[in-house]
C-alpha cells in the first residue's frame, strides 16, 4: 500500500507541475495571440473602409457626370457610406474635397476631350484618418501598425450644363 500511495502522490505532483507550466505558457502566449487577433480585425476594417471609401469617390463622380454639375457630389458619396459601413465607424474621420480643374484642357487630354468648352473636369477626393475614428483608434497598437491615412480619388470629365 506504501508503494501505491507513493506513486499516487508522485502522480498529483507531477499533475500540479503541469498545470503550473502550462499556466505560464498560457501567460507567455496570449499577449502574442490576442495582438494577432486585433491585427487581423483591424486590417479587415482597414480594407472594408479603403473599398468602400474609392466606391463612394467613384459614386460621386458619377454623380457629377449624370447630373451635369457639381451640385453636391458630397452627398452622394457621404450617403453610400451611411450605407455601407456600421455606424461606429461613420462619420468619424472622412472628409472630401473637389478640385474644379481648369476645363477640358486640364484633365481631358489624357482622355481625349480636347478643349471642349462645353466639357467641365472635376477632381474628387476622399480622405479617411484612422487617428480621428475611436472605432479603430481604440484598437491595441493602431497607431503604430495601421496607416496614417487612407485615401482615394476620381476625376470626372463632364458635360457642364450650365455652359449650353
């Protein structure tokens, strides 16, 4: 009976020896894991927003090529956000710009508009700081492993309707 509680005994200790060294591996690993994990997260949202931030560029664009002015192509663009992305990461963090460039000339060379005075150019930018959205600022590391800023733009050659 001596032997077996002996071994019994060694038994538990080498059990508790166990769960003490995987205890600390446990310790060792998970800030490595979970920054991974956060890694990959914030990524994804990186990308979701630079897609959908160059398809609500592109949207504008069209905006202002179908309706033949530059009325509000901000709108346009600021609506297919409202749309597309959860709201704990619109609006904080986009803005836009346009660029009217100097007509045709500018612009419609490089697409074959000539110099035509009734053709308008128009350069739409969108712009998305990750500093400025507590949604991803507030991800562990992000502003040492995500990008400062995001951006996209489009330029838009169209038929000005004021000038027929």
């Amino acid at each position: 009976m001596n032997t077996a509680t002996r071994a019994l005994s060694s038994f538990a200790n080498r059990a508790e020896q166990q769960r003490g060294a995987q205890l600390v591996e446990l310790a060792l690993m998970l800030p490595v894991v979970l920054t991974v994990i956060f890694a990959i997260v914030g990524y994804s949202l990186l990308f979701m927003v630079q897609h959908t931030l160059s398809s609500a560029v592109s949207q504008a664009a069209r905006s202002v090529a179908v309706a033949g002015s530059t009325a509000d192509p901000e709108a346009a663009a600021r609506q297919l956000l409202l749309n597309s992305l959860p709201s704990a990461m619109y609006p904080a963090g986009f803005s836009f710009s346009t660029d009217q460039l100097a007509g045709a000339a500018d612009c419609g060379n490089a697409l074959g508009a000539g110099t035509n005075p009734a053709l308008s150019c128009l350069e739409f930018r969108g712009v998305f700081n990750t500093s400025e959205n507590p949604f991803l600022s507030n991800i562990p590391f992000a502003d040492t492993f995500f990008p400062e800023q995001l951006s996209a733009s489009a330029v838009v050659l169209y038929q000005n309707t004021d000038a027929l």
